[in-house]
C-alpha cells in the first residue's frame, strides 16, 4: 500500500522530473569536455587578443564556428597576416572530418525533425562527436534528446566562455598546466576509445588510423591528415569485415 | 585585419564548418544505407579519434618525441591498462589529469 502511494506522489509529473534528470545528465557528461573547452578556449581567447581581434569577434568566432583546432589556426594565420579567402579555406579543409562524423551518427538522428539535426549539426565537434558515438550505441534504447542537446549546450557554452575570459582577462588566470587540465580532452579520447573499441579489427583500424595521421603529419600533410587517415582506415575495415564474413559463410 | 574583414572572414569560416556538419546528418538520417558504405560508417568513430589522438601523443610538435618530456604519451600509457581494466569514464580523465599534474610536479617538465 506504501509502496503504491510513494509511486504516485513521484510520478506526479513524470515528464518534467524525467526530463530535468535527463538534462541533469547531459551535462554531467559533458563535464571533462567543459574542463578542457574552458582552457584550450581560453588560450584562443588570448591569441585572439593578441593579434588584435576585438572582444565581439573572438566570442562571434567561438559561438559561430566552435572548432577548436580551426580557430587556433585561424588565430595563428591572422597573425601572420593571412588573407581572408587563405582562412576561410584552411578552415575547410581543417574542418572536413566533420562530414565523416556527422554521416557516422546521421543513423541515430532519425527521431530528430529537421530543426533539431540542424541544431545537432551545428554543435557537432570531435568532443561532443566523441561522446555521442559511444551514448548513440547504448543497447538500452535511444539516447533522450533533452540529454544529447544538455551535452552539446553545456561544451559550447564552456568553450564560449573560455574564448570570452582569455580575450578579455589574459593577465588574470595563472597557467592551467601545473593542474593538468590540459590532458583533459586527450585524457577522455583514451576512455571513448576503450570503450568503443569492440573487436579486434576496430583496434588494428584504430591503431592503423593513428599511425597513418601521424605518419602523414610528420610527412608534411598537416591538414589533411585526418581525414585522410580516418577514410583510408575504415574504408580497409569495411573491406575486410566484408571479406572475411563472406569467407565464413561461404 | 581590420574588425570588419575579420567579421566577414568569420562568416565565412562559420559557413565552410556548418555545411560537412549539417549535409550528412540531414540528408543520410532518413534514408538506410547500403551495406559497405554502414560498415565504412561503423569503423568512422574508432578510426577518427585515433588519428585525433595519436599525432598528439607521438609528435606533439609536429615531430616524433620519445623522449622523457612527452609527458602526454608516458601517462597515455599508464593510463590505458587502468582505463580497459576499470572501463571508467570519469575515473579515466581524473587519473590522467592527476598523473599529468604529479609528473610535472616531479619532474618539473
């Protein structure tokens, strides 16, 4: 008797107190991304200052394009006195791999109107690709939107807000590095690899995909050598989980 | 550069990142794919952050740095057997930073 008053009572509203956990979640898993976002945009956010962006632009770039690697280049390049249509096009390039990402997760989005995987697109980055890739598999069922979109709020605002406190208060913040919160992000890469890591022919193509990029880095392919690697490498382990499922069974 | 030129090179750096972000998730999402091109997709995730993660280990200048400085790698080392062994997220990016932070503490790199 107890027992059925409790649930009653608790499940007064059950969307709004499902739903607030849901968000409450989301943002609890977007926390290493916060711890990382609010340093490496913080150091944008001083670059910016320094090659003479204003306070509007630094946070316009952080909130518009929200690429990390991208607006340290961007940042690096103004400084050398780079020509608009070099950044935008470096930009591009540097931010391709998106497109993998972005094709990698569309299955997942198929309960999501058009609005909301335009919004989704928009907040894509490695990190929140990262954490989705791995949320998106949950045999329990689909990820909840509220959840997803906590996530991908609470990175960009994270980053955002570093991008803000670097342009406008350099001198304030001692460096981060004697806390380590800048193996934050390379720290949780580790963890969602692990984790998604299933077969041992996804750990030879992971192992193969990083070997690739950084030999292809030291080769001198300093932008295109992601995506390149990432296409190479999951196009030969489409290539032999097809061949050696045929072999199985034939 | 001046604030306007920069404003519109933002767009434009806003525009050619939005687009290979949105394209995909739009129009893939509603339609099922075929065979080799959901295989070449189910490799995309492990394949992706490994060419993110690994240059940054092995060559975080840009050149391979085996050496006892490349603090990132030796706790990346450390830090894999204990993340397959315990499988936890959050205890992983704890660990690593904790380390990270020791090692310079005691070695002052």
């Amino acid at each position: 008797m107890h027992s059925t008053d409790n649930a009653a009572t608790t499940s007064d509203m059950p969307g709004q107190a499902s739903r607030q956990e849901k968000i409450a979640s989301g943002v609890r898993q977007a926390l290493p991304v916060v711890l990382g976002y609010i340093p490496v945009g913080f150091a944008f956010g001083v670059l910016g200052a320094k090659v003479g962006a204003s306070v509007f632009n630094v946070v316009l770039m952080s909130v518009l394009v929200y690429a990390g690697s991208a607006q340290l280049i961007a940042a690096g390049l103004l400084a050398a006195g780079a020509a608009p249509l070099t950044i935008i096009v470096t930009t591009f390039i540097v931010n391709l791999r998106h497109m993998l990402m972005s094709a990698s997760l569309a299955p997942h989005l198929r309960n999501m109107s058009k609005w909301e995987q335009a919004l989704f697109s928009f907040q894509l980055t490695d990190e929140s690709f990262a954490l989705h890739s791995g949320r998106f598999q949950d045999p329990h069922g689909p990820a909840a939107k509220a959840e997803t979109f906590a996530l991908n709020v609470t990175a960009h605002c994270a980053w955002v807000f570093g991008s803000w406190l670097g342009v406008t208060a350099s001198t304030l913040i001692a460096d981060v590095r004697p806390v380590g919160l800048d193996f934050a992000l390379p720290a949780m890469f580790i963890a969602l690899l692990v984790a998604q890591t299933h077969s041992r022919l996804q750990l030879c193509i992971g192992l193969g995909a990083g070997l690739l990029s950084t030999g292809l880095l030291l080769a001198g392919v300093n932008q295109w050598n992601v995506i390149l690697a990432t296409v190479i490498a999951a196009a030969l382990g489409a290539y032999l989980e097809e061949r050696w499922t045929n072999e199985r069974c034939c | 550069m001046d604030q306007r030129t920069l404003l519109l090179t933002i767009l434009g750096m806003a525009l050619v990142t939005y687009i290979p972000r949105a394209l995909p998730a739009l129009t893939l999402s509603s339609r099922s794919l075929p065979g080799p091109v959901r295989r070449f997709l189910s490799f995309v995730p492990v394949a992706v952050l490994s060419a993110l993660l690994l240059p940054s280990l092995l060559a975080p200048n840009a050149q391979l740095d085996f050496s006892g400085s490349n603090i990132f790698l030796w706790v990346s080392l450390i830090l894999l057997p204990i993340c397959i062994k315990t499988r936890s997220f959050f205890g992983t990016v704890a660990m690593g930073m904790g380390l990270v932070a020791l090692a310079r503490w005691l070695f002052g790199v």
